[in-house]
C-alpha cells in the first residue's frame, strides 16, 4: 500500500470524505517562523488555518487541452471536484462559450452544486459578457465572479485605445455593474 492509499484508507476509517482523494492539506503546511519587525504589520501575521481551495481545473484546465472537455467530461470532473472536498469550483467562461454556459446551468438547474459549494466563473469587463454571465448563473448559491481587464501597455494602446485611467474606468464600471 502506497502513501496515498494509506492516506485516503485512513480517512475512510476517520470517515472523511472530503479527504479521500485531497489528503488533509492543512497538516502538509506548517506555519513558519515569525519576524519581529515593530514597524510593519504583515511580517507578523501568521497563517493559522487552511485557505480555501478553489480547482481551476474545469476552466483554466479545460482550455488547455488540445481536444476540451464537452458536457459529459465536464460532468465527470465536477463530480470528481466535488468527492475531492473543493468548496469552490470555478466551472467555466459561460460568456465565451455555449458549452461553458450550458454546463453551468446543468449544474444549476439539476441541483448539483451542494449547500456549501460555490460556483465560479471567469468574464471579461465587457457589459454584454457580464449580462450572459449572469444569465448563466441565474438561481445559483454564492456564485464567485472573477471578472478582468488587460492593463498591459501594449493593450491598452493597440486593443483599447485608452490612457490608464480609461483602463480603470472599464474596470470600475464592471465592478459597479456586477455589484448592482
């Protein structure tokens, strides 16, 4: 029997779920040593419990494969996400993609996001994206919108044809609208 093997053994003897196939990471992490430093704050903050992880793998993942996930793949990774532990699952670009927009509403509307599971979704700082964003999460729970806008030079120049502050303001206009 491997480590791994005897990781998620003991967790099923435990009866831990979430920890049969994402061992208990918190324990893999210890805190380190702190910096006595009188004038700064951050040094002297410690991490005392475990972040909440959050898998890209059905996004970021996804759109890296040379032939991408449809529906059925999809589904079979959320399921594997979920027995895995994640709390939150970033599950697409529905705004960029017909398949990422069904996918979320299938996990939406066929009840397949646990109470304590949020969904999140990537979009650009564009108005129409934002409203077919949302329409792709219409009905769920605590979905987390990670929303962004190119700031490099070239982009801003070239793409956008702003100054920094334009950049900014496509930016803070997003947020507004999504806040709303």
């Amino acid at each position: 029997m491997n480590a791994r093997e005897e990781t998620r053994s003991d967790a099923a003897v435990a009866g831990k779920d979430a920890a049969r196939g994402m061992p208990d990471a918190a324990r893999k992490y210890q805190p380190y040593p702190t910096v006595g430093l009188t004038d700064r704050t951050w040094p002297s903050k410690v991490i005392d419990k475990a972040p909440i992880w959050c898998s890209v793998d059905l996004r970021d993942g996804n759109q890296a494969l040379i032939d991408p996930m449809g529906h059925e793949r999809k589904a079979r990774m959320f399921g594997l996400l979920l027995d895995m532990g994640f709390k939150e699952i970033e599950i697409g670009f529905p705004s960029a993609s017909q398949t990422d927009f069904d996918f979320a509403r299938w996990c939406i509307e066929e009840g397949n996001v646990p109470a304590d599971v949020s969904l999140q979704v990537l979009v650009q700082c564009r108005p129409e994206l934002i409203t077919r964003t949302f329409e792709a999460l219409k009905g769920a729970t605590n979905p987390i919108v990670h929303f962004y806008n190119s700031t490099s030079e070239l982009q801003r120049r070239v793409v956008f044809e702003k100054d920094v502050g334009g950049i900014k303001r496509i930016a803070t206009d997003a947020a507004k609208m999504i806040s709303d």
